[in-house]
C-alpha cells in the first residue's frame, strides 16, 4: 500500500505515521485523511507493531485541520465523502489494537486537536499550540470537540475552547489535561519513543482489552456522531461556512454579523 498524502514507516515495532503537507500545515482533506485512516487499519491487520505514532511534517504545524481551501466551494456531496472519512480515521483510533500516541510538533488546531483528543496518549512540544476554530470559521468540532473534550477539561472550559476559538500553549494544554507530557522540541521523538519502549514491555492482549474498556464513553458518543455528520453535511455550503473560508483564503475577518441582521 502507497501513500501520497501521509508518510508511514515501521521503526521495529512502532508504526510512525506523518501528516505530509507542511505547506498548508498538515492540514487534511478527503484524501488525506482517507489514508490517514487506511494506514490505521494496516497497523491493526499487523501484529509484529505493538504502538502507533502520529506526528506531522516540519516543525509548524502537527495539523491544522480541514484544509479551508476545499471550503469556498463546497456542497453536501463533497461533506458527506469528507465527514465519513474523518469519522472514521477518529474512530479507528479508538478501534485498533494498538495504542496510539500524539507526538504533536506544532499547532494541533481545529480537526487536528480533535486527532489529539481521540488519542490514547499525547506527548507535546513546547513549541505546540492547540484549540478549536469551528464557529470563527463557519463550523463545529462535533468529532471530539464538542464532546469527548469535555470528558478531560469539563464542561465550561470545554465551551469557552469551542465558542471562543482561543489558542493554547503547550503548558496550558498540560495544565488542562490535554496532553500527557512537554518536552524540548528536540526531545520530542526521543521522548515518545521513550514511551513507546515502555508499552513494549506490556501485555498486547491486556493492553488491548485495557483500551477497548476505556472507550466506554467514547463509544456512548457514536450515536451523536453520526447525527453530527448528517447535520454537518446539510449545512456543507451554507452562506456562513462559505464566508468563515473565503475570510479565513483572504486573510481578513469573517463577517459573521451580517447573519443576525433583520431582514429590510
């Protein structure tokens, strides 16, 4: 199997899979993410990999999410192709046998927090940054933002990270539950490998049975993913998601207050 988008490679028995489009900041679109999800399933048909890892290319971004290019032009056909894929990348994380750590080298925004969430563990540059941007750019984190986040950080902080599209920093993110550890940007690779030797060293069975038992609210969220994704797909095109990606290509902001003004 060839990837285009991603980058996969075996160092012994951990599987390292990169996001590859350093130029827009990892961000994904449907064939991104569909590989991103095909190589999650080659790790789990394999059972010489014991840990997964999932980074992104260059030292900027680990990955910004949706690319906000396909977005001034979209339609419901192309949500629904979109929404099935990340859906099913997110929930693979969760699926295969093997745990799967973040190493999160740069900003790890919008869809990218959300692969950080669905993480089993996340190990943080000092240099990464994180939050959501859904609502400032005509959207919602319905996979993960909007509802496994709040099983870490809690309701309310969970709703100001959503509704308000701030930024974090790595130690902030660390204070909040986030990420598991921070460490020098050039310690990054070490330290995940680090980690990666230590499950080595446990049970796989056990592991797997530990991970698939811990998904029990992750998997009580499966029904509202699925609404997410027919809501999310009716709403593909709609004015305001059209003006929250052209503002975000033309690099000014969005008029979003036009949309809560009474009709003349």
């Amino acid at each position: 199997m060839s990837f285009e988008h991603i980058l996969f490679e075996k160092r012994g028995a951990v599987a390292w899979i990169t996001f590859n489009h350093p130029e827009r900041r990892n961000s994904f679109d449907h064939a991104m993410i569909t590989e991103y999800a095909d190589a999650l399933e080659r790790c789990h048909e394999d059972p010489t990999i014991g840990v997964v890892v999932v980074t992104g290319a260059g030292d900027k971004g680990f990955c910004a999410g949706g690319y906000l290019a396909d977005l001034t032009n979209f339609s419901p056909e192309k949500g629904r192709k979109l929404f099935d894929a990340a859906v099913r990348g997110l929930t693979l994380m969760r699926r295969i046998r093997q745990p799967v750590i973040a190493a999160v080298n740069g900003a790890a925004i919008g869809g990218g927090n959300e692969v950080v969430i669905c993480a089993d563990l996340a190990i943080a540059s000092e240099h990464a940054t994180f939050g959501q941007v859904g609502p400032k750019i005509g959207s919602s984190p319905f996979f993960g933002g909007t509802n496994l986040l709040a099983l870490t950080v809690g309701e309310k902080k969970t709703r100001e990270i959503v509704y308000m599209c701030k930024q974090y920093t790595a130690q902030e993110a660390l204070a909040l539950g986030m990420v598991n550890k921070v460490v020098p940007h050039e310690r990054l690779h070490d330290e995940v490998q680090e980690w990666c030797e230590t499950l080595l060293d446990r049970s796989p069975a056990y592991l797997e049975m530990s991970k698939i038992g811990a998904n029990v609210w992750f998997d009580m969220l499966m029904p509202s993913f699925e609404l997410a994704k027919l809501a999310m797909t009716r709403m593909a095109g709609c004015d305001e998601m059209t003006e929250g990606a052209t503002a975000f290509m033309e690099k000014r902001k969005p008029d979003f207050r036009k949309f809560r003004r009474a009709d003349t």
